[in-house]
C-alpha cells in the first residue's frame, strides 16, 4: 500500500466515478455543525528537501554518548543489525493485516513461530499473535481469568510495575472489576501472608511478577499453590524477557503476560513495543487477540492461517473476548528474527551477563558510603539502594556526566523515597560501571 | 429434517420439549444450517439461573459465535457434556443426541410465546424467502 498525493484532476476524475459534483456535495449528508470548515492546523506543505532537513535536525537532538543505569520495564540490550534489514523487507514492512490467509503466508509463518518460541519461552502450551505492550498484556490475563472465574476480584502484587497498575485500573474503573493490591515485605517479595489472608472464592486472579519492578526473584510455587487452593488463575507478568534466559520457565502461571521489548526492539521513546499472552490449551477460547494456526491445505502441503477468529471483535463485535483486534506483529517479528539469531545457548550468555554485571555494580555501589542495598532477595539485572539524599537531585548531577543514573522509586511508591532502582545490562562495560560508582561517589560527597 | 410435533420453537431458532416442570432445550436443525461446523459448545453450568430471553451460553462454528437464547426461564439441572468433545453432533441431531441443557422451570411456564412446528416451519420459509427476495 503507498501513500500518494491526490492532484485535482483525479479528485474531479473520482467525483465523476461517484457521481457527485464536488467535495462538498460528496460530504453533505454529515450535519453542518460537524463539518470542519478552517484548514488542519499541521505545517507545511514542504518540499522534500524541506522534510529530509526537518528530519536531520531532529535526529542531531538525538543524545549520543551517554551510558544508562535505567531500566524500570524498558531494557537496553544488545541488537543485531539482522534484525533490521529482515523487518525493513517490503513483504514484512508495508502489508497490514493477515486476514487473507491464502496471499500472506509469510506474515502467518512468522506469528506461528513468534507463538512457538514465547510457548518455549514461557513454558505455556499457546501464545497469541502479541499484544500492545507488557501492560495491556497483562491487563488482558486478567480479563481472560475474569470470563474464566466468573469472578470480580483481583489481587495484584504491589510490585508489579506501577505503569502495569495503571493500565489495569484504568480498565478496572468501569467494568466493576475489584482490584487490590498485596504489599510487598522487608526483602521486596510478595507478602505470602497478606496474599493468603486476601484470597476468598470471589477471586478471579492473583497476578504477580518476576522478576518484580525492584527486580527482586519471586518463588512463584509457595504463590500459585495458595493461588489454586482458592480456585482463582496465578497469572505471572514478566517485564524483562531476558531473565527467562537464566531463570525457571514461569509454568507455574495458568497464564504469562509479558513484554517482548528486550527482545531486540529498542526503547526508543517507550514503544513501540510488543506484549505476549500465553497460557495453557484449555483456555484458548478465553484468549484475546489473534492466534495464528498450522493446518494443511487440499494438497497436503503445510500452511498458516488465523484460527480462531470468530472470538475477535471483527466477527464477534461487542461480544468478543477483547477488544484488541491487531496485534504488533513487526515487533513480534523482530523478537522472533532476535531471539532466533541468539538461539538457547546466546539467550543464556546474554542472561548470565546480565546477572554478572549486574552483581558487579552492586558490590562496586556498596563501596559507597551512605549506599545500602535496600532489599536482600535474589534478583537479575536491577537492584535497589538506599541514598542518603534524593535520587532525582543524584540523577541531575551524573547527567551532566553524560550518565542516565538510576530510577526514582520515591515517584511511584512514596514509601521508597531517597531509594534507587539500578539497572544493568549486557551493554554496560565494567569500566562504565566503575565511572558510574566514582560519579556516584562524588555527587555524594558534593555538600547539599 | 422434520420438525418434532412436541416441542415449542423460539424466533431465535431454539427449541424447547416440556415435561411436568422439566424441560429439555436445543437449537433447531434450521439454526445448525446456518452455523455451519460445529466446533464448540459453551454451556452453563447445573445450578445456574437462566431467564426467558436471556443468553444462556454459546454456539462456536467455524463461521461465527452465536448466542443461544432461554425459551423459558429456570435453573438447569443439567448440560449436554458430550458435546464438549463430539460438537459435531449439533450439525447431525439437533432435535435429538445434540440437546444442549435441562432445565427445572421455574414457575409455570410460559410457552404461550412460542411457535408450535407448524408455525415454525412457515417462519423459516418465510425467512428463506426473505434472504433470496
């Protein structure tokens, strides 16, 4: 599909086709009031030597340079360039949507495997085409355990990303969905107790992530046991999808929200993104989105399709399971073409890094003084310390170091002022985590 | 497939047989026409509360979704559980195997509504026509 301007000659040459004199006359079935009379106040038109210009000036806004110990959902991680010259193909890039199954076998063969690779993920037994992001992934697990359960209350970890949180409530607010939230303990896991002492037969789901927003390891069985004890679905977020490169399979979850973004999209301004849902076989007609499905063709030969799509709002229209009706699916197949260059072996080294680093900048941290570590759990590649003064006021002094120091716990979760979320991924070099511990040390050192 | 003289038929193509306080509900064989194949069946389970005219639970064939109406209102006491794995049996015995759910009616039912056979067949010519006018 291209995109082309429309001269005057063939807008009166359409008209004519249509049988109307002239665009008012076409449009005059829509009430005046509705009708936009002043010109879409947008610039241009320009040349194109005007737009490549506009263009270049923006990319030279662009920071170069700058070493990052930000993470907080959104992860900094090694791409290959593979990856880009096999999602900019036209056949990937510029068709939209996999409806016709017959002419876009391509397209159904990449979501299969995308599927097939979050199912070996994520030990679950169906993945859908991908959703938005991690948090309408989420927030549509818990839908699904809604329709399932029959029930209206849900119990949500209070460290799941705040973001994730939002997006659930918001979907909460006028649907008469009860959400609650289980608080976390001294170590930054989910407090087993207070979840235990919340869960009554009226609840649908218990959601929990891992590792969680303080990158902190949960022990899902101990959680998913008392989850089942009560007849509600465990659902398991997980917002960094390199950990499953180290980490136990979450097959503990009736269903897996995740985000896909660490697997070879970059974070640019926060998205584009791509969320995944999986879960087990039993529940596929529960599950939002599309689900792209091998079959055989009169021949015998191999091919794709959508199956089960008369669950989905094109077909169902207010009765389907979501009201997504797309999916990500140049993201998803970006993660696929990642995640297939790096294979087993590559995702686990990437992960190991990640932990090793990661260990490192802790210890390097600790050396600090006035610096503790806030939580003593297990994690991956984030970690929280204590300051002794406002993260932010730390954070403006490393960025005239050209570091994007750590993230403000204290915004989302008042109760953690004063307290820093490091991430650190298989990009840092030791030598820049070392000159991040010395520019810490410093800014620490400067009287207030 | 002829249409069972004792039964009472819904507009929205269910069928309903009653006995005493207790009746058996279906779709029709016209309903399962249009449908298509069968894949699978949602139905509700025995204890629910089901109300005359309300969806009770859903008909998945390979074209579309489709709601199934309560002729009557009641509390089932049963479901059809072989159609969770032999669906198919909708398309070859609506009227009969393919029963959906039972249901203990709640007060005296009102079937006063609903179309004897006769009447029913001549609403679906009169639908068949409709569709090639």
């Amino acid at each position: 599909m291209r995109y082309l301007p429309k001269s005057p000659a063939e807008r009166q040459e359409m008209l004519a086709a249509i049988g109307a004199k002239s665009i008012d006359e076409l449009f005059s079935s829509i009430p005046d009031r509705y009708r936009l009379r002043e010109a879409l106040k947008i610039p241009g038109p320009y040349s194109e030597a005007e737009v490549i210009q506009y263009f270049k000036d923006r990319a030279a806004e662009n920071s170069n340079g700058y070493t990052s110990f930000l993470g907080a959902g959104v992860y900094n991680h090694l791409r290959s360039v593979v990856t880009d010259a096999i999602i900019q193909r036209g056949e990937f890039l510029t068709s939209y949507t996999p409806y016709q199954a017959e002419i876009t076998q391509g397209t159904l063969q990449a979501i299969f495997e995308f599927q097939t690779l979050m199912c070996q993920l994520t030990g679950q037994e169906v993945a859908n085409a991908s959703m938005y992001d991690g948090s309408t992934a989420m927030t549509e697990a818990v839908l699904m355990a809604e329709r399932l359960t029959g029930r209206r209350r849900v119990l949500v970890a209070r460290s799941v990303h705040p973001e994730y949180r939002e997006v659930l409530k918001t979907y909460a607010k006028n649907s008469g969905l009860r959400v609650e939230e289980i608080p976390f303990t001294a170590i930054g896991t989910v407090d087993a107790k207070a979840l235990q002492a919340a869960l009554r037969d009226d609840v649908a789901a218990v959601v929990v992530q891992s590792p969680n927003f303080f990158g902190v390891i949960e022990s899902h069985t101990p959680l998913a046991e008392a989850t089942h004890a009560s007849g509600a679905l465990y659902v398991i977020a997980v917002a960094e999808g390199v950990s499953l490169g180290l980490v136990r399979p979450p097959a503990e979850a009736d269903i897996v929200a995740m985000e896909g973004q660490s697997f070879g999209l970059p974070p640019s301004y926060g998205g584009p993104f791509a969320g995944v849902i999986a879960s087990r076989d039993k529940f596929v007609r529960q599950m939002p989105g599309r689900l792209a499905g091998q079959t055989t063709d009169t021949e015998g030969r191999r091919g794709f399709v959508l199956t089960l799509a008369t669950r989905e709002q094109h077909i169902r229209r207010e009765k389907a399971t979501s009201n997504i009706c797309t999916n990500q699916a140049l993201c998803a197949l970006a993660a696929t073409v990642h995640l297939t260059l790096l294979g087993k072996e590559g995702l686990r080294e990437m992960a190991q890094q990640n932990l090793s680093k990661a260990q490192f900048a802790l210890s390097e941290l600790l050396k600090i003084p006035g610096v503790r570590r806030t939580f003593d759990a297990p994690f991956f590649n984030e970690f929280v310390v204590d300051f002794p003064r406002s993260v932010k006021l730390i954070d403006a002094q490393l960025l005239r170091e050209k570091i994007i120091g750590p993230f403000a716990l204290g915004t989302p979760y008042p109760e953690l002022t004063k307290r820093a979320l490091v991430c650190v991924t298989e990009t840092t070099t030791r030598a820049e985590i070392e000159r991040f511990a010395d520019a810490l040390k410093r800014a620490l050192e400067q009287p207030i | 497939m002829a249409y069972p003289k004792q039964y009472r038929y819904t507009k929205e193509h269910e069928w309903i047989d009653v006995k005493g306080n207790l009746a058996t509900i279906g779709i029709t064989d016209y309903a399962q026409h249009e449908l298509g194949d069968v894949v699978f069946v949602e139905l509700p389970k025995p204890g629910t509360k089901i109300e005359a005219g309300k969806s009770f639970g859903t008909v998945e064939s390979v074209k579309a979704v489709s709601e199934i109406y309560a002729p009557v209102g009641g509390e089932v006491i049963e479901a059809n559980t072989e159609l969770q794995n032999t669906p198919e049996k909708i398309n070859t015995d609506p009227h009969g195997a393919a029963w959906l759910i039972k249901v203990r009616l709640t007060d005296a039912a009102n079937l006063s509504g609903l179309m004897d056979a006769a009447a029913y067949e001549a609403y679906i010519a009169s639908k068949g026509k409709e569709a090639s006018a």
